[in-house]
C-alpha cells in the first residue's frame, strides 16, 4: 500500500477526521481513490438549489443482510455485538428444523439493529480485490488497543476471518475481517 498523507495533512480536523480515515481506509487499499473529506452535497446533508426543506425524514430501521444462512449470520452477530432477537424470531426451542428467512437483532433498548435475509445463493466478496465488489461494510469501534487485540480474538472464534490487519497503524489502529457469510466489517479504535 502507498504511503498516504495523514488525515491532519489533508486538513481534516475535530469529528471529520473520523470519518475521513475511515472512508479512505476502503478507497486507499482498494485503490479506488481518496474520500474528499469536509465536502458537502445533497448526499451529505447540504442542500441543492432549488430543493425543499424537509419537515420529516425517513428514518433508518435496521440494516439488512443478505445471507444463504440466516440463523447461522443472526447467531454469529448476536454474539459478537451482544444484542438478542426480536421476539419470534428465537431458535426453535424443541430441536426442530429452523426454516427462518428473515431474522431480527436488537439492542437493549429494543431498536431494531441489523436484520438477516435468506437468499438462494450469495457470492463471497473478494474484497480488497474487485472480482466481486462488497456491497457495504459494518463499522464497529472499541475503546483502545486492548480491547481491539480482544475483539480479535472474539471475532475469529466466532467464526470471521481477518482481511486486513492494521492493529499498529499509530493514526487509525484496525482489523478488518469478514462475517461467515463474507461480509466485510471493521473494528477500529476511535
């Protein structure tokens, strides 16, 4: 990977910088280019010519999963993340088949966090390679160093494999790994 400026470097400061690293992280080792940090568009909240003040937003509910193996992803993430199923959707109790398409995690509070939907074939990401791009990424933080070598070892006994290990980049400490079904998710210090 070429060397890149630093996100000071590119004149990103305060809750920016964030997110520039973690936009360019993807762009700079797939070499698709750089985030352009601090712009604003309609994309980004700011407002085109001629557009109409909005009163009310959608709001987002859940992210969504594609997977050949919905029980399987749903029990790899609720581990990982420490949320539990929406009522309904707990494994079936008696040993009998699990015949679930569509699968919900909350968080404590009861929020709907990341759902998982059957499908009859899903081909693996080859990400950081485009044979067969990613369609997103999950962003999880932690705290420190500490606790990014822990949730290493988590992630991989739950089941994901590591893509990329950053853990000693001073800027921006990272691994990113994929799920069990081959979905890309970071987890980073910030």
């Amino acid at each position: 990977m070429s060397a890149r400026p630093s996100v000071a470097d590119r004149g990103v400061t305060g809750a920016g910088a964030g997110r520039a690293r973690r936009q360019g992280r993807f762009a700079a080792v797939a070499g698709i280019g750089r985030a352009r940090a601090g712009r604003r568009g309609a994309c980004r909240g700011g407002r085109s010519e001629g557009e109409v003040r909005m009163t009310e937003y959608p709001k987002l509910l859940q992210t969504v999963l594609d997977t050949t193996r919905p029980r399987e992803l749903a029990e790899f993430y609720r581990r990982l993340l420490g949320l539990s199923y929406r009522p309904g959707d707990e494994p079936p109790g008696d040993g009998g088949p699990d015949e679930a398409d569509w699968l919900v995690l909350r968080d404590a509070g009861g929020a709907n966090r990341i759902a998982f939907q059957r499908v009859a074939e899903l081909p693996r990401p080859t990400w950081p390679r485009h044979d067969v791009p990613m369609q997103l990424h999950l962003d999880l933080t932690v705290t420190d160093v500490a606790e990014l070598h822990r949730q290493r070892a988590r992630a991989e006994a739950l089941g994901a494999r590591l893509l990329l290990d950053r853990h000693d980049d001073a800027e921006e400490p990272l691994y990113v790994f994929a799920d069990p079904s081959g979905h890309p998710f970071c987890v980073f210090v910030a």
